[in-house]
C-alpha cells in the first residue's frame, strides 16, 4: 500500500513528508525534526528529473534520505552552536552557584555544622565553631551542604 502510494505521487511523496516533518517541529520544538524535514524536501527535489530512472528505486530514495537527514541533523547541530557558553553557567547547578554569596548564621556553627537561610532556603553548612548572627562566605559547595568561612 505505502509502495503504491509513493508511486503514485512521486516526488510529492518526499515533499509532503517533509512538511509534516517541517509540521511536528512547529507543534513539537527541538530543531531536530526540521533537519530532517528538509532532507526529505531535497530527495524530493532530487527525485523530480530521476524519477523515471530504473535505478532511482524507493530503496535508493530511502538510503539518500537516511544519509541527508543524519547529515543535516549533525551540521545543522554544529550550525545553530549549541555548544555555546552560556550567560549563566550554573543555571542548572544551584548548588555550585552559591559559592562566593555571603550570608547570616541563622544557627550557630558548633561542632563545624550550622544554618544559613539565603533567600527562601535554609542550608546546612560546615566551617569553623562561629555564633549565630555571624557574616558567613559560601567557599565550597557538596552535595551534602556548603562550606563557609568568616566573611
């Protein structure tokens, strides 16, 4: 069914399948699908003057698409720079981010534990004995709590 299809539309058949591609990526973001969506518009184009051709085969057809759209999505990823340094690096490291804030002891420091409240958060944090109302630095960061030292 699908191989009469194909043959009954021609190249249209790489062309509409290229705009659903093109389609999804609108309703499913991630330029993924886009590169994919455009390597089928080119087999498409590619099959308008070899269509006829005995050995332009939907095998054939199949192998050119698989090779462009793995081709695209590989330049395209290079293209679009998603490896780009970003204007806040510890975006998703909230932990790490912290080091170099000061704070105020809510709890006092004994036996090296204590409390920092830093906006809506209470952390736990380890350092020298200090009492509570104490100016704290953040100078390391665990996943256990943070390391503070007098500010």
């Amino acid at each position: 069914m699908i191989a009469s299809l194909v043959t009954e539309l021609g190249p249209w058949s790489w062309w509409i399948l290229g705009l659903v591609f093109l389609g999804l990526e609108i309703l499913i973001p991630g330029v993924f699908l886009l590169w994919i969506g455009l390597a089928a518009i080119v087999v498409g184009a590619m099959s308008i003057p070899l269509w006829g051709s005995a050995f332009w085969g939907w095998q054939l057809q199949f192998l050119v698409f698989a090779m462009l759209a793995v081709a695209s999505a590989v330049l395209g990823r290079r293209l679009s720079g998603s490896n780009a340094e970003s204007d806040q690096p510890m975006l998703n490291r909230r932990v790490e981010g912290l080091v170099g804030r000061t704070a105020t002891l809510e709890e006092p420091l004994s036996d090296g534990k204590g409390r920092i409240r830093l906006d809506d958060t209470t952390w736990i944090v380890q350092g020298p004995d200090l009492p509570a109302g104490t100016k704290v630095r953040i100078i390391a960061a665990q996943s256990g709590g943070l390391t503070v030292e007098r500010a």
